[in-house]
C-alpha cells in the first residue's frame, strides 16, 4: 500500500505538462517528507507518568504504583504541550523527554543518538470529553507547531502522524485521511479525524501533521480487535484541541454551556412517523423542569432552525454551539405547529467535572476495598471540582475498583453521608464504620447523587 502510495504520488507530481519539464520525482518527494520529519520531530516529546492504578486480580493490593507513557507536541514556546487526557489522568508525576536539540544532534556521527533532556511537567488542565489535556514545562526557546484549520482537512489528503508508539521515541508514519469527520456515538458533539496512519499504543496525545507541517489533529485512540494498529485511527481536530487549549491556558478548564434540553437530529423515519413539517434538522425530545430551556419556553417536539440566525442542521451543531456560549444569551428560532417562533434562551454554566478528583487520589488510603471504591474526604480541596451538596462532610467517591465496582451501585461525584445509620463525615470514619461489619452483612449507604439522597444497598465484601 505504502509503495503504491508513493509510486502514485511520485506519477501523479512528475506528470508533463505541455512545454515545461517534469517539475518533481519520487525522490524529490521522499526529500520533502524527510524535511518535513526534521521540521516537526523537535516539537515531538514523550510523555512518562507516574501515578496508581487498579492492580491485578492475583496481587494482594487493591492498587498498585502504575507507570505510563504516551507522546505530546509542544504547541506555545513558552513550554505548553498537548497530549490526551487518558494519558496523564491518574498520574501522581509527570515527566516529557525532550527531542535533543538539532546542534546537539550534528555532534553525534553515530545513526543512533542520545536522548535528550527530560523535564517535569505541570498538568496545567485536562478536559475528559474531549480527551485533551495541557501540560507545561519550564523550558525556553522550545521549538513548537502550529494548530492548523483543521476545518481544511479533505478526505484523502497525505498526514503524518508522530510520536513514541509502544515507547518507541521519536518515530513517524504516514498515511491519508480517510474521513475528516467520524462520529463514534449518534448525536454526540465530538467528531474525529480518522487516519490509516500507524497509530499504536504510546502514540496517543501525539500530532497528527498535514504536509505543512501543522498540528490538524491529536492522535487519540485506534479501533483494532488485536491491540495494535489495523489502519483505523482517530485523532481530535485540530479545531477542538486549539479551544480547549485556550479555555484551560485562560480558565484552567473548559467551560461549557448547557440550557437543559435533549435534542436529536431528524431522520426521514423519524419525520414520518412524527408526521413533521420537514425530514431534516434538530427536534427537541425533551426539556428539563426548571431549567433555562423551558423558562425560555421552549417545547418538546419544537424543530429547532438556527440559533443567532445560523441555521441548525443537526444535533451535533445544535450542541457545539451551546457549550460554546457559557454565560451568554442566544436567540433560538423555532418551528412550532407550522409556525416559526423566536425565543432568548440563557446559556448557563454546565457543572463541574468529578472526574478531576483523581488528581487528589494519593494511594492505598483512599481505598474502600469492602464497597469496591475510591474515596476522598468532602473538604476544600474536593469542592472546587464539585457542584453545592446539602451537607458539609460526607466521603466523595472518586472511581471504583474490585468486583462490588462491576454492580454499578456507586458513580464517580456520589457523597457518602451515612452506612446503616452510623454517620460518616471522613475516609477514615467510614473505614471504622465498615470494620464492624462482617463479610455478607447488608449495609445501606446514605448518599447524595445530582443533588437528590437516595438509598444504596448491598452486602458487604
């Protein structure tokens, strides 16, 4: 595939054209992708973490210290890279191997050179929806990438992607684009750039270049049924990436909006058996009780039609546009009983994310082996990551592990207030509490989820 690749390309740029000479070769093209490797690899690092994790079934330990790695590209000079998400979330440490330096390189005759310096990174933010996160290392006169339009990518367009597959540093591949925009989950407001570029463990958080040699995309994740690369592989837009960057740079977050509607994109099937106006678009299918949406008036079965003007064509632009529009005011136009209405709808902010309690997570002591969770105490370093609860101590679950996790009892953000009674206000409390308890007795957590306590019962292990 690779040398039909070339030899087609090669053809295809060394092609006569009436009265001139044949302008390229195949080996003028292969220097072009060696300059292009030499461009880009400096801004190239690898990223090594240092962190917990859920040990094996047959160790004795509940968790065990976990090490990682993946790649990232340096996109500021003043020392920003980005990577995945999934990359540096659990980490406790994280380092980035820098590329040596081209003058330092030229020292060295030997085809196989030293590597160059490692440096520790600040997690400066990470956004798991998207699953980009933002590091910084105190490093000057870094050789950093541009993020390109990634609005410009064209199916079948020449990319490259790099980074330290399987640890492997420094290492390039190419192939072309072969959708610009794959959605993974119906209506979801993420889409994909998808590649047949190599793409292996170790390349996630790494660039994904166009010919320019400009970011397009962030190598994410790869669809394969061994492990390994099978020639399908996502990467995040270079879009998406460069407004995440710029909200964690500015906020130390992402902020998105949210006004309290489910909204799906119109099916032909759906349009005929709801007998509606036109088989295309976005329908509401549901409006939040109290929520900024139905204060608004807006209505389930309303067929959205633009939002400021702009028309909406389906349920992933319908969304884009309201994370986008945190704290402002939009105008929705609606078709309604064959009529057309205009609504101002407030987009507030969406709350925050749980999911950023891992970085809290520092060991054996934050493990309830007997509920199958992770835990931290509800104080002032937990609640900046969560919305108001009702009380002031409780135990905040972090993640699950073990078998008692696979029962799906306990979600990430719960807060434990009481076990059978007894009240609970810290990690260590609920351990005593927990200890009493001897292996099969029923036990009914107290706890709050999404603002509303409920029940949670089971046997204890």
């Amino acid at each position: 595939m690779r040398t039909f690749l070339f030899c087609l390309l090669a053809a295809t740029l060394s092609a006569q054209t009436p009265g001139r000479e044949p302008q390229l070769s195949l080996d003028l093209v292969s220097s072009r992708v060696q300059t292009l490797a030499e461009q880009v690899g400096p801004a190239v690092v690898q990223v090594l973490t240092y962190g917990f994790g859920p040990a094996d079934p047959d160790e004795l330990s509940l968790v065990r210290a976990h090490r990682g790695n993946g790649s990232g590209v340096i996109v500021d000079p003043r020392g920003y890279i980005l990577t995945n998400a999934h990359v540096v979330g659990m980490a406790r440490r994280v380092q980035v191997l820098l590329p040596q330096a081209s003058e330092d390189r030229s020292r060295f005759n030997s085809v196989l050179k030293p590597s160059g310096k490692l440096a520790p990174a600040e997690v400066v933010g990470m956004d798991r929806e998207t699953d980009i996160a933002v590091l910084r290392i105190d490093e000057k006169g870094l050789r950093h990438l541009p993020i390109g339009d990634s609005e410009q990518v064209r199916q079948g367009q020449l990319v490259f992607a790099f980074g330290s597959p399987f640890g492997l540093e420094n290492s390039v591949s190419m192939g072309v684009v072969s959708s610009v925009a794959r959605q993974i989950r119906p209506d979801d407001p993420m889409i994909y750039i998808q590649t047949d570029a190599a793409i292996n463990p170790g390349n996630s958080g790494g660039p994904l270049v166009n010919a320019a040699g400009a970011v397009i995309g962030i190598n994410s994740f790869i669809l394969s049924q061994s492990g390994a690369n099978s020639g399908v592989g996502f990467a995040v837009p270079g879009n998406i990436a460069r407004t995440v960057f710029e909200q964690i740079v500015k906020y130390g977050r992402v902020k998105r909006g949210q006004i309290g509607v489910v909204a799906q994109t119109i099916t032909p099937l759906l349009a005929r058996a709801l007998q509606l106006d036109r088989d295309w678009g976005v329908i509401v299918s549901d409006v939040a009780s109290r929520s900024a949406a139905e204060s608004a008036g807006l209505q389930i079965k309303d067929i959205v039609l633009s939002i400021d003007g702009k028309p909406v064509e389906n349920a992933r632009q319908f969304g884009v546009n309201i994370y986008q529009r945190a704290g402002d005011t939009m105008e929705v136009a609606v078709l309604r009983g064959g009529r057309e209405v205009k609504l101002k709808v407030a987009v507030l902010e969406r709350p925050k994310d749980p999911d950023r309690m891992y970085s809290l997570v520092s060991g054996e002591q934050n493990v309830i082996a007997r509920l199958g969770i992770i835990a931290l105490d509800l104080d002032e370093k937990v609640t900046p990551f969560l919305p108001p609860f009702r009380r002031l101590s409780g135990v905040v679950v972090a993640g699950r592990i073990g078998v008692t996790a696979d029962h799906g009892s306990f979600q990430n953000g719960d807060v434990i207030y009481e076990v059978n009674n007894q009240p609970v206000g810290s990690v260590a409390e609920l351990k005593a509490v927990l200890a009493k308890l001897k292996h099969g007795d029923p036990a009914a957590v107290l706890l709050e989820r999404s603002g509303q306590l409920q029940f949670i019962e089971l046997e204890v292990e």
